[in-house]
C-alpha cells in the first residue's frame, strides 16, 4: 500500500480500486485538490489499511453489488466507523442500493461519476466523518435520535421512522416520503434536512398541489424573461434557490407528466433548463419527496413514472397511521395539551380507540378544539371530545371493561370497522390503512383466538 505521512487537518482518503476504475485520473484530481490518498487493489486490504491509520472516507469501486462484497463492506463499516464508505459500481438496483446502505454504506454512485461530483461528495463526506468523529460517538440506530427528536412517540413504528432517518440523512440520495395526511411527512423532511450534510444551507419547500400546473414547472425551475405571457423578468426556479441545500416537493404525486421527466433528469445528473432558455444549468439539490397516495399504485394506473418512481423510492419510506401506533397516543396527548392539562376518565381509551383518518395532526385539532369547550379547565372529559371519536367507539366501554390490552384494543377497532362496511373487506383494509393480506391474517388471527 502506498500510504503517505499525514497532515493532521488534510483530508484522507482510502482509495479502494477492486476493479481498475479510472484510478489515475481520479487520484491525481484528489492530489491536487490536497489530499492524502492511500491506495488498495481489494476490500480485505481496506479493512486492513483502515486497521492500522485513521481514513475519512473509502471510496470503493466495484462492478456491483452483491452477497459478498456487502459483507466485506459491512466489515469495513464496522472497523472505522467514523469512516465514510462510498461505494462506486457500474451498476445498481433499488435492492442493492438499499442494501448497501443497511451495511452502513453512506452513498452508492453509479458510473460514469465526474471527478468534480466525486470530489464534491468526498468532501461533503470527510466533513461529516470529522464531524461525528469530534462527537463523543452516540448509540447507534434510533435510540441515538429518540429524545433528541421532535417526532414523538416509543413505538416501534416510530422507532422505525427514526432510524431510517439516521441512515438516510447523511446521504446526498433522494428520499420518498409516503404516508397518510398527518402522519408527520414534513416534520420528518425537516430532521432529515437537519441532520443531512447540508443542515446549514437552505431547504426550500414547494406543495406541488398548491401551485397551479401551469405555473409549476416555472416555479421548480425558472423560466427567462419573455418565456411564456407575464413572464416580464427573468426569475430563478427552486432548483436553483434549493443549490447546495434541500429541495423539498410535497405532493409529490401530483406532479404531471412532462414535469416527470424533466424532473428525473434533474436528479439524475443535476441539469436543469429554465422555461425559454436554451442551455442549461448544473445545480446540487439534495431531494426529499412526500407524498399521501402510494405511489407504485400510480405507476400501475399509470399516472406517474416509473423509472422516476424508482429513482426516487430508493430510500423510500411509509410513514405509520396513528392507528398502527396507539401505543403513543398518550405521549402525544400530553405534548399536545401540556403540563396543566389532564385527561378525564375513559378519555385516553376512547381515543386509542379511534381510527383517526386525519392522523397527529387530527389528534392535535381535536385536542384544541377540546380544550377551548371544556366544561372544567384544565380537564378534558370524554363529553368534551368531538361526537364522531366518542360514538365510533360505540358500545366499548361495556365490551372490553377495564384492563385492557393492545391486541384487544386492535380486535375491536378491526373488527367494529368491517361492520360498519358490513364486511366489505376492500373496503375495511382502505380504512385501516393496511392492505387485504394482511386485513386476512389479521381476521384469521382474531377467528383462531376467539372461537372462529
Ligand atoms: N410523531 C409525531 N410527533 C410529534 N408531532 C407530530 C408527529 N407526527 C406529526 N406531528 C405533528 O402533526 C402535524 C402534522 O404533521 P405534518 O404536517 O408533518 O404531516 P403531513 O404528513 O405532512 O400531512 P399532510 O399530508 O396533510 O401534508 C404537525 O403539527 C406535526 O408537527
Ligand atoms: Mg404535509
């Protein structure tokens, strides 16, 4: 290994060449650019290298991915963990990528990269590993984001939610949001932009269900004077307000489908064209997307693309409807209301027990409004909740008395929704948000514990 004596401050780099990817060019570009740059022909010899003197970032090229070479990249992960690991293959899929990332794999290009991408994400990334480096290294996964979070909750669900926030914050990857209206997208699009590398440059947000279609692709990427009627100066789009920052486009499933495409090309190599220019501008915009339809069903009605679905669901996540986690009722109810607030009796049941279509935010409202018509200050009692959240618990109090647990509390909730679509099973599974199989299993699981 060819390994220099390093500076304190300069930035090394473990270069990691399994498979003679335009080595020299590249190295030389680092070189110049100040770096320390210490070369190895295979994976093993990076885990030895990274062994033996501290590197800020790996960059391994490979073919691709598979099996083997994501066990050694786990290993390498594993051995300096302040380390960052970027992977360049010839080729990826949403599988591998996301496998790769789960191993700890902080970024996956593919080729061709240029070497000013390269460098720009080798940089971003040493200023992240020294960073964490300083910081007394937290617990890993969600218990290192959980307290310090604004999105609340102990479930598992959300403990969920909050590590995938950890993987896929530092990534300069494209993220989808899917979930519920209410479910926190924005407020998970707003931790992921300030844990992201780019935390002090802007996130600009759009709601592409707010603007007009006509006017959308002017907003997302600027049009030139003169371009379209009451075009009378020329006007940056997003794109370019978002440069070096975050770019976060709500509704993302609304968009139509010329905007599609131009968007794709925007993210696959960062060009973008105002409406009325001829050439086009390169910018660097870390994409979060969220949306409340799901978007492969789109794709298969055939409303939204689909390579563009797949360039954006690689880091994809579903955000839980409430009533997957009742479990965190309380803990919200309490944040919501504050300290000189408490709950009268059967009040926190009756809300558990709640489908809550509207979700947190929902709850918010209804706890709000509560607030405002409570009889007594200072307590909410089950008469001052909306009528809809009391009646559709109907008969409960009587059927599951006192001590109640989760798994009752889910058999009732189930149980009392396909009633009231008088069996429909379609249709039950769209109310409680899960899909049919597992509407099945669940009605299965019930049958089989209470006597079929
Ligand atoms: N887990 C959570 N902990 C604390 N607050 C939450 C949580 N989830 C959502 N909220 C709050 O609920 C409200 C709605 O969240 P947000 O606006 O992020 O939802 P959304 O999914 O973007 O909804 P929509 O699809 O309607 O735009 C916000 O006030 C947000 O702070
Ligand atoms: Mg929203």
């Amino acid at each position: 290994m060819n390994v220099l004596a390093f500076e304190r401050d300069a930035i090394a780099v473990l270069w990691v060449d399994t498979d003679g990817w335009g080595a020299a060019a590249a190295k030389r570009c680092l070189g110049d650019c100040g770096y320390h740059v210490g070369e190895v022909e295979s994976v093993t010899a990076a885990l030895q290298a990274a062994r033996s003197q501290r590197f800020d970032v790996a960059v391994v090229g490979l073919p691709r991915i598979d099996q083997h070479s994501l066990e050694l990249l786990g290993r390498l992960h594993a051995t300096a963990k302040s380390m960052r690991v970027l992977v360049v293959v010839d080729e990826a899929t949403v599988a591998t990528a996301v496998s790769a990332m789960k191993v700890g794999v902080s970024d996956v290009l593919v080729k061709p990269v240029g070497d000013g991408d390269l460098e720009r994400v080798i940089q971003a990334s040493a200023e992240d590993a020294k960073v964490s480096s300083c910081a007394a290294d937290p617990p890993s996964g969600g218990a290192s984001r959980a307290g310090r979070s604004s999105i609340l909750g102990t479930s598992v669900a959300i403990g969920t939610v909050l590590q995938w926030i950890d993987r896929v914050a530092p990534s300069a990857m494209p993220v989808l949001i899917e979930g519920e209206s209410g479910t926190g997208k924005e407020l998970v699009a707003r931790e992921i932009h300030a844990a992201s590398r780019v935390a002090d440059q802007p996130m600009v947000a759009i709601n592409c269900a707010a603007v007009p279609a006509s006017l959308l692709e002017s907003e997302l990427f600027g049009h030139e004077q003169g371009s379209f009627t009451g075009a009378i100066a020329s006007k940056r789009g997003l794109f370019e307000m978002a440069d070096g920052g975050t770019l976060f486009i709500d509704e993302f499933g609304e968009l139509a489908g010329g905007l599609q495409a131009k968007l794709l090309r925007a993210i696959e190599d960062g060009r973008i064209r105002r409406v009325g220019a001829t050439e086009e501008r390169q910018v660097r915009v870390r994409l979060v997307a969220a949306t409340n339809k799901t978007l492969s069903d789109e794709v298969r009605a055939g409303r939204f693309r689909e390579d563009l679905f797949y360039r954006i669901n690689v880091l994809g996540i579903r955000l839980p409807s409430l009533r997957e986690h009742p479990e965190d009722i309380g803990l919200l109810v309490k944040h919501f209301l504050g300290d000189s607030w408490t709950l009268g009796e059967g009040v926190l049941k009756a809300l558990q027990q709640y489908a809550w279509p509207g979700n947190v935010r929902q709850l918010c409202n209804a706890l709000e409004r509560s607030k405002v018509l409570a009889a007594q200050p200072g307590i909410i009692a089950i008469e001052d909740l909306p009528r809809e959240i009391v009646t559709a618990g109907g008969e409960p109090p009587l059927e599951i008395g006192g001590n109640v647990d989760l798994e009752t509390l889910n058999r009732v909730h189930v149980l009392k929704v396909l009633k009231q679509h008088r069996g429909n099973k379609a249709k039950t599974s769209r109310v409680l948000g899960i899909n049919r199989r597992s509407l099945y299993r669940l009605l299965e699981k019930f049958g089989s514990k209470h006597g079929g």
